[in-house]
C-alpha cells in the first residue's frame, strides 16, 4: 500500500466509531480500523503516517490536512 493509500483510508477513517450508539456505524469503523492495522503490518515504514493522524486523535497535534504535511512519506513508492 502507498503511502497516498494510507492517507486516505486515515482521512475517511471515523476515529471515534468506538463510542457511537449505532451498531451499523461501529461495525463499519472497526472494519476500517482492521485494514488500517492490516496495512500497517503489511508494511511498517508506514508507521510514521499513523503515528501522525494518532497524535491528534490523542490531541497531541494539528489535523493533519495533506500527505505533505508528513514531508518524505509523500515520496514513497509502493512495494
């Protein structure tokens, strides 16, 4: 997976899924929290992305707004 493709899955991701009231809505983010996971194991020097969109789930930093923001991610290739 591409970097890019990271990014998009972390920018549609609904981070809070977990506290939601409808099954539906947290069936659906757990979903898309299983293959964020799955793409981070399937290549961990994309870590640092996540890491990014995590701090500021955890309030720790700015929305992430573009792949740029994360500087050399944005130049990776896929494998």
């Amino acid at each position: 997976m591409t970097p890019a493709a990271l990014w998009h899955l972390c920018e549609a991701h609904d981070w809070f899924y977990m506290y939601s009231d409808d099954h539906a809505a947290w069936r659906a983010g757990a979903a898309e929290a299983a293959a964020i996971q799955a793409a981070l194991r399937a290549d961990l020097s994309l870590s640092p992305l996540y890491a990014r969109w995590i701090a500021w789930v955890n309030g720790e930093a700015e929305h992430p707004t573009t792949l740029e923001d994360l500087g050399e991610l944005k130049d990776q290739k896929a494998v």
